[in-house]
C-alpha cells in the first residue's frame, strides 16, 4: 500500500513571534510553508497544523492571543488539528492516533524552534517507523547564546 503523506505545521504561534523573539526569516519561512500546504492540498495530502497548549502553564494558554497561528499562515476549514503538550508532538497528543487512522506514515516536518521541538519530534517519529523529512526551508528559531539561527538551521538541515 503507497504511503499517504501529511504536512506537519507545528508551534507557528504569535507569542513565538514578537519583537522579543524574534525568529529567523520568519516570512519567508511563513511563506513557505503556505505554498507547500498549498500544494499538499492540491494533491490530496493531509495538513495538519499543531499547536502547544500551554494551559496551566501561564504561557500559550489556548485560546489566547498568543497561542493563535500567525495570520499570515493560511489555515483552511479542511485542514486537521491537533493539541501538543511538550516538545515531542507525539507525547499525549492525539498526532499518532490521527495518522495511524488516515494511514500516514510519510511526514513532512515544518515549524518554529528547530532546534527543541524539531529534534524531539523526528526522534520520537523514527521510534514509530514512521518516514519523516525536515523541510529544510520551513522551519525557523531564534539566536542562541552561542550560535546564531542560522547556525542551528544549518545543523538542522
């Protein structure tokens, strides 16, 4: 049986994305990301953005400003959503379950915070025998006190 891929669009929240944080070239990353989830669409591929919930934490509590998808991201009614509750999207998500039951196993990784959430999430993916690809172009962080972002994207990458 062909595998069924699905785009992953994970932690693109406001609250990532301000003046005191700001993300390597965070509009083009955004850009990016639409046209491939536009494209996965188009093809019948699953899209499915992920957001942390953070309530109870005091940080990107749901259904707060700040834990909104930017609004430059082009989130369709079609598109599927899911909760994350730590750096591994998997970790009591509903994300394996979802996949298992649309058959996806080929997954396409973008998001903001290359190198927390991007490490955990391909690890914890390669655990379950599922297929997974950093889209080298769609994902971003911020300096970290001893690399630049664009030093830990290429590290990434």
């Amino acid at each position: 049986m062909p595998s069924k891929k699905a785009l992953l669009v994970i932690d693109m929240p406001k609250g990532s994305f301000t003046a005191k944080t700001p993300r390597f070239d965070a509009a083009g990353v955004v850009k990016r990301i639409n046209e491939l989830a536009r494209l996965f669409r188009k093809l019948q591929y699953l899209v499915i953005y992920i957001q942390h919930d953070g309530t109870g934490t005091g940080e990107f509590e749901k259904n707060t400003h700040e834990w909104e998808n930017l609004d430059d991201l082009m989130v369709t009614p079609t598109d599927i959503r899911i909760d994350k509750y730590a750096n591994d999207v998997f970790y009591n998500s509903k994300l394996q379950s979802t996949l298992k039951n649309l058959k996806a196993n080929k997954l396409f990784n973008t998001r903001c915070e290359t190198d927390f959430c991007i490490e955990s999430t391909v690890q914890s993916a390669l655990t379950k025998d599922l297929d997974i690809t950093v889209v080298r172009v769609g994902h971003t962080t911020a300096n970290r006190p001893h690399l630049n972002a664009k030093q830990v994207i290429e590290h990434f990458n």
